[in-house]
C-alpha cells in the first residue's frame, strides 16, 4: 500500500502550478515587468500565443519522428512544468 500514495505524492509534484502559486525563477521579474508594461490582458493573449505556438511545435516534432501520442502529451506536460520553474508562468 504505501507504494501507491508514493506514486500519488510524485504525481502531484508534476502538476504545473501557475498565478500567484507559481515558483520564483531566473524569468519571473522578465514576466512581472511584462505584466506591467503591456497590462495583464494582453500580456496574457501573448503568453497564450507563444504557449499554443510551442505546444504546436512539439506537436509537429512528434508527428515528423513518429513519437507515440502519450508520449507527446506528456512532453507538453513536462514543458508547461519546465517553464513554471523557470518563471513563466508567474
């Protein structure tokens, strides 16, 4: 049994966390600094364009390689987890 809440504990430490429950990292003052700048509203359009645009390219990649789809899912997964460390989404 205790093998089971393990794999649930590392699951959760997967999940991307984003808002204000994001981590610090070496991006979050670019990020902040942009909210400001252009305002939050299209600050966010922006992000989510540059996010659809990757997460299509990781699409594209897989599907040129033949890359299985849970595999491509969890490479878009493993991206937005990525760019929540690096403070992205702050």
């Amino acid at each position: 049994m205790p093998a089971a809440s393990t794999v649930n504990y590392m699951s959760r430490l997967d999940t991307p966390v984003m808002g204000n429950n994001a981590p610090e990292g070496p991006f979050t003052p670019i990020v902040l600094a942009g909210k400001v700048v252009l305002g939050e509203k299209i600050f966010n359009k922006i992000r989510g364009k540059a996010i659809t645009f990757h997460s299509q390219f990781i699409t594209e990649f897989c599907e040129d390689y033949g890359v299985p789809r849970a595999m491509r899912g969890a490479l878009i997964k493993k991206a937005k987890t990525t760019g929540g460390i690096l403070g992205f989404l702050s």
